[in-house]
C-alpha cells in the first residue's frame, strides 16, 4: 500500500515561472536530487533520472536500494527534504496539484474483490475525474485491451492473479494518463500472463505513453526496456541502454568456454579452468581469438565436445555495479 504523508490543513504553495513552464516534449518527467529520510535511514540520496517522451524506462536496484520510496515520492504520495520533481515542465514538488497526467499502478493489487471488472473500472475511472460520458467507451477499450471482456461481469475476487494484475493495469492507465508509473508489474503471475501484461504495455508506449517501472525480472528488462536506471542505497549508480550500461560497468568481453570429452594434465596458455572438464576463456573479439585457443587444444590432444558462448548479461551488469545479489527480505 502506497503511504500518504500526513496532508497539511491547505495547500497554499504559490505557483512560480519555472512550476508554470511549457511542458517539455523529450522528457515529461524529471527527477533531481531527491532525499528522504525515515528516522536515521537516508532512503534516497540524491537520485534523479529523466523519463523521455514514448519510452519504456526500467528502474532496477537491490531491494532496500530506494526505488519504491522514489515512486511514491515522483506520485506524490510522500514528501521529500530535498530536490525536484517535474511532471511535463511543472514543478509539482511536495504538493499534489499538477499530477492528473500520472497513472500510478502499485506493486500491491488495488482493485476491489466485491466489484465486477466493469464496476471496477467505473469506479477508478469516477476517481480520477472522468466524465462519464467517455468513461463507458474507455472501459469497452479497457477490458479488450487486457482481454477480459468476457469476464467484465464476474467478481474480481474469481480472478486468476493475472487477470488481477491485469485489471488493476487497466484500472490505473484508465483516464490516459502521460505518464505511467509502474512498481513490479508481473510480480506474481505466470508466464503466459506475464507476456500479455507485457503486450500490453508495448502497445500503450507505442501510443505515446511513457512508462517508468520497477522490476526485479532483469532478463525482462534487459528485453523490453528502451533504457535502464541503477539505483542504490538512495543515489543513481548508471543509466543509459543495455550496451551503454555494459561499456560503463563489466566491458564487451564475452566468455567463451570448452567442453572436453576428458580433463587435460595441464591448462593451456590462456585459459581458465572452470571445472574439470571446462576450459574458457574471455575476449572483445572472438573472431580473432578463437582459433589460436583450438589450436592450443587441439596440440594439447584436447577432444572439445561443446564449445559455448556467453554474452554479457544485465545480470552481470547488475552485480558488478551493486556489489551484491538481490535482497529479498530489506525494506525500501
């Protein structure tokens, strides 16, 4: 459940040039600088990123590293000491005024189990100010779209995690917000649901969405994700695309590794052995690298059974920047 501070009794925050600004078409959000502290944890500590117009932006980090506390921060669900927050060129900032563009999906499912699909989506669609006049057009477009039109008369609480997931998308994406902001969207949902809630997320950026998500599925950000952020203990670690992050952080290099049929006596100049049975090697170019490496075995008298070739993964990318595997059990 996303937290609310505690509101104060008026908002009486006096709008200046830069908060009344155009929006800016390449990036309709950016985040600077941000802290926040609970008690003595300094949980962000000068992160910031920037959300580009149409793109899939995937923000990872260990748990505890921040990124929950920065969506709910950007969602204006908590405050913060320091730093700024625009949405589409306003400074929205510790107040909740100028957040309408914004489609907040939680890692928590937040839909009512007592309402229908269709009652559901009514009645987020009322929340968020919809006229209902649209609202009905919206949500025949809604329960298409997530494949649940057959179902639009049953109990939420009759439903598949995924069709949950599903709905509570829809539920949050409903009033076509600018900016989505998702937290572990296919947490908990099985493979095949897990390709529909990403089908439908592609089809909502090639609307002209921009979509910022949390995720710890590295493999599925390294895929979807048009770029990735790194975060922890509060303050960005690196951003760019797959390739950028790999030239900042672990390098091109790929490894390559020898299956033998036996173990040899000694190993060859240039390899590693990995285990007894496996020889590798890591170069920038294979091409060049690979045959001197045969050759050596095959003077060794070596028998190479499999030969296999491993590119650098987000993974890699991930623990070499972190330090660690992710943690399951911290608090963001």
């Amino acid at each position: 459940m996303l937290q609310h501070d505690s509101p104060s009794p008026k908002d009486t925050t006096t709008l200046t040039t830069e908060q009344l600004a155009p929006p800016n078409p390449e990036s309709p959000l950016v985040v600077d600088q941000l802290v926040r502290t609970f008690g003595d944890r300094r949980a962000l500590n000068g992160a910031g990123l920037k959300l580009h117009s149409g793109e899939m932006l995937a923000l990872l980090g260990p748990n505890g590293a921040g990124k929950t506390t920065l969506i709910r921060c950007i969602a204006g669900r908590l405050r913060v000491e320091s730093g700024t927050i625009h949405v589409l060129g306003r400074n929205v900032t510790n107040t909740q005024n100028g957040r309408s563009n914004l489609g907040i999906i939680p890692q928590h499912i937040a839909i009512f189990a007592k309402l229908t699909a269709r009652e559901n989506l009514d009645l987020f669609g009322r929340l968020s100010g919809m006229e209902p006049s649209s609202l009905k057009q919206r949500a025949d477009w809604a329960l298409d779209w997530t494949g649940l039109s057959e179902r639009q008369n049953d109990l939420a609480e009759t439903f598949s995690g995924g069709m949950k997931r599903r709905l509570n998308i829809a539920c949050g994406i409903l009033h076509q917000p600018d900016i989505v902001l998702l937290d572990e969207p296919t947490v908990g949902v099985d493979p095949q649901s897990r390709q529909r809630i990403w089908e439908m997320l592609q089809e909502l950026q090639r609307s002209g969405t921009s979509i910022l998500l949390t995720t710890h599925q590295l493999d599925e950000a390294q895929s979807v994700s048009d770029r990735i952020i790194i975060i922890d203990q509060g303050a960005t670690l690196a951003e760019g695309d797959f390739q950028q992050l790999v030239d900042q952080s672990i390098g091109r290099q790929r490894r390559v590794t020898f299956t033998l049929s036996e173990p040899l006596e000694r190993t060859p100049h240039g390899m590693e052995l990995i285990e007894p049975h496996e020889l590798s090697f890591q170069s920038e170019s294979i091409v060049d690298d690979l045959e001197p490496r045969l050759e050596a075995l095959r003077t060794a008298r070596a028998n190479v059974t499999d030969i296999r070739i491993e590119q650098p993964t987000l993974q890699d990318v991930f623990l070499h920047l972190t330090g660690r595997a992710l943690r399951e059990s911290d608090p963001e």
